[in-house]
C-alpha cells in the first residue's frame, strides 16, 4: 500500500511539475513575441514546409535513439537485455523529467532506476546512467569549448553588448569548473563522502532522525559508491570499444540537437553560417543547464532569443524560438507525460494487485515480491549486495 501512495504521489509531483514548467516557458515565450512584435509575423510560420518541420522532428527521434543505444551498449557490457523499445521509453521519460526540473536534474535519476527494472542493481545502473553522462558532458565540453572560443574571439559579425559579453564569459567558466568538479568525482567517488557525510550526519538531522537511521543512509550512500566504482572500473578495463561507441554516440546526440535551429531558419528563408548556428545552439546549452528553473522554461525562451538575435531578423525571433522549442522542449515533454503516466499507472496497478492478493491470504507481499528478482545473466564479480528495500539510485552524483 506503502508503493501504491507513493506511485500517486509522483504521478501528482510530476503533474504539478509539468505545469509549472510549462507556464514559465509559456511567459517567457509570451514575453519574446511581445518583445519583437513576432505577433505581427504569424504569417511566416506558413514560410515552413512540412518536409523541415518533418525533418526538425525526425532529428529529436534521432537524439532519443543516440540516448537509447547508448544505455543499450553500456547495458549489454554489464549482462543486461535492454531491448531498443525500453531504452527509448527510458530515453523519452528521461527526457520528460528532465525538462520538469531545476537545473535539468531529474533525467538522470530516473533512467538509473527505470534501469533496475531490467536486473542491474542500483549502483551498477547508477553507473550506466553516470558513466553516459560522463561521456555527454565530455562531448559537450569540447563541442563548447571550441564553440565558445571561434564565437568569443574570432567571430566578430555575432554582436554583442560588453554587459552580455561579461555574462557569456561568465557562465562559460562557471559551467567547464563545475564540469571539471563533477569529472573529479566521477573517478574519485569515495571523495564524494566527504561531501556527503557533513550533511547527512549533522547536529541538525541528529535532531530529527534517529543515529541508527543515518548511519543506515550513509551505509546505502557507500554501498552504491562500492557498486558504482566496480562498474566503472569495469567499464574502463574491460569495455573500453563500448565507451568509444557511446562517445561517437554523444557526439552524435549533440550535432543532432544543434541541427534542428537550423533546419528551422533555412526553412525561414534565412542563410547563416551553420557553424555559427550550431556554435550558438552549443553556447546556449552550456549556459541553461545552470538555470533553476524546471527544463530551464522561461529563462530559456528569453535567452534562445537573445542570442540568435545578431542571427534572426527581430521580426522573426519570436516565430523562431516558438518553433525551436517547439521541437526541442514541447514534443518531449509532451511524449514523455505520456509514458511517465503509462509506466506510474502500471506500476500503480502491479501494486494494488500484489496488495489485494495479499490481503486475500492474510499476508503482505514480502520484499522479494516487491522488487524484481535479479536476472542470473547479470555480472556478479563486482556487486556488492545492498538490501531490497534500499535498491534504488542515488541521485546525489
């Protein structure tokens, strides 16, 4: 009974999440158009031949299948069958809650444990999840870096004032320091305990938790460490052709997403550089990922503007930035809403079928009954055994 609570009280935080995203991008939208008189150039949209916007979509279905294959491969290399239909539902929803939380935080969690339901424990899909966040970040931090640097410094036709220079320059070295950060944890995840353990075990929780119910924390938080460094040990060691093809993966996933800005002005009838465009797209994505709001809505709508403006004539950046987020934000959040609330209404469902049947027999469904029994094709020389009620990822890497 406990999970089926629990399964309507994410269905109603995703909700409420989604909401919220979407009135902030829905302002922000409203704010651009007003800005730059887009409401006078609706007329343009007519400019777009379904064979762009055709082709805009296809390339997002092509970002969900780079994410896919990557769990794919990372999956397989660890003993487990993901099929390509789960990792693109684990790709979508993924998606879906990335772009209903602050900072784009949740994606990660959630595929980590959409993956415990193929048989990884929680620390070796914690691993996949991290291990192809790794090698997203990597792409995206020498695509930004070399982006940065031509627009910064050799591309003197993208204007800007000193005040948005200033800021760009800001955000792009706050963004490769928190990377640099996150890589050193990555490969040092026992370093991860010094941060942790000062919050965790405080004067303040003391107060509100039991010291038995802390240590027990502390002990999970170490465990998933133990399994997420066995597997990555693993990874390096032992599949290091796999970690090459997610790389060419990730490299892939970004080219695919900077495509779609420009698809869209070439179907306006505009004629830019696509390196500038796509240098600009890269730009805009090192910056948003540092905004609290969910997905980045709102703030992301004003700066997509902003900085295609020197680009997009100011009387098509609002169409322009509708249509882009159209594709890049709307289509997967509105695909995601629909497998988040398939897969939380079966999982409901399971639920309320193994209480009832308990209730039936004058017993409650015991732990193993709860959580999927570990398929015996999946790797055990590097597990480390973490009790059933404790197997789901830690979301604080």
């Amino acid at each position: 009974m406990v999970r089926h609570n629990n399964s309507r009280g994410n269905l109603r935080r995703f909700r409420r999440s989604a909401f919220i995203g979407l009135a902030f991008s829905l302002l922000g939208m409203y704010v651009v158009i007003q800005f730059t008189e887009g409401h006078q150039s609706w007329r343009d949209i007519a400019r777009l031949e379904p064979a762009i916007l055709a082709a805009a979509g296809g390339l997002v279905i092509l970002s969900w299948l780079f994410d896919c294959l990557r769990m794919v491969y990372l999956s397989s290399s660890l003993g487990a069958n993901l099929t390509i239909l789960q990792g693109m539902r684990i790709a979508i929803i993924g998606a879906f809650a990335s772009n209903i939380t602050p900072f784009d935080s949740g994606g990660e969690p959630v595929q980590a444990y959409l993956l415990t339901d193929t048989g990884l424990t929680a620390g070796q899909s914690t691993a996949v999840i991290a291990t192809k966040t790794l090698c997203n970040g990597l792409a995206r931090f020498t695509l930004g870096l070399g982006a940065s640097v031509w627009l910064l410094l050799f591309a003197d036709y993208w204007r800007m004032t000193k005040v948005l220079y200033s800021l760009l320059s800001l955000g792009i070295a706050l963004y490769f320091a928190v990377f640099a950060l996150s890589f050193y944890l990555i490969f040092h995840p026992e370093k991860v305990r010094v941060i942790v353990v000062p919050i965790v075990r405080n004067r303040l929780t003391l107060r509100f938790f039991q010291s038995e119910t802390l240590d027990m924390v502390l002990e999970r938080i170490d465990g998933e460490i133990r399994e997420f460094r066995g597997a990555l040990e693993e990874f390096m060691e032992n599949w290091r052709p796999t970690l090459g093809l997610v790389m060419v993966l990730s490299y892939a996933w970004w080219i695919a997403m900077t495509l779609i800005p420009y698809l869209v002005i070439w179907g306006l009838g505009i004629r830019p550089s696509p390196l500038q465009v796509m240098a600009i797209t890269l730009l805009f994505y090192l910056l948003s990922a540092y905004v609290p709001t969910p997905g980045s809505s709102g703030a992301a709508e004003l700066g997509f503007s902003l900085m295609f403006s020197s680009v997009v004539p100011q009387g098509l950046v609002g169409i322009f930035t509708l249509v882009c987020r159209g594709f890049t934000y709307y289509l997967s959040l509105a695909a995601g809403a629909v497998l988040m609330a398939v897969d939380l209404t079966r999982r409901r469902k399971s639920d309320a079928s193994q209480c009832h049947f308990g209730s039936v027999f004058g017993t409650e469904p015991s732990a193993k009954s709860m959580n999927p029994p570990i398929k015996p094709e999946i790797r055990k020389d590097f597990d480390t055994p973490v009790p059933n009620d404790l197997q789901s990822p830690s979301q604080g890497l």
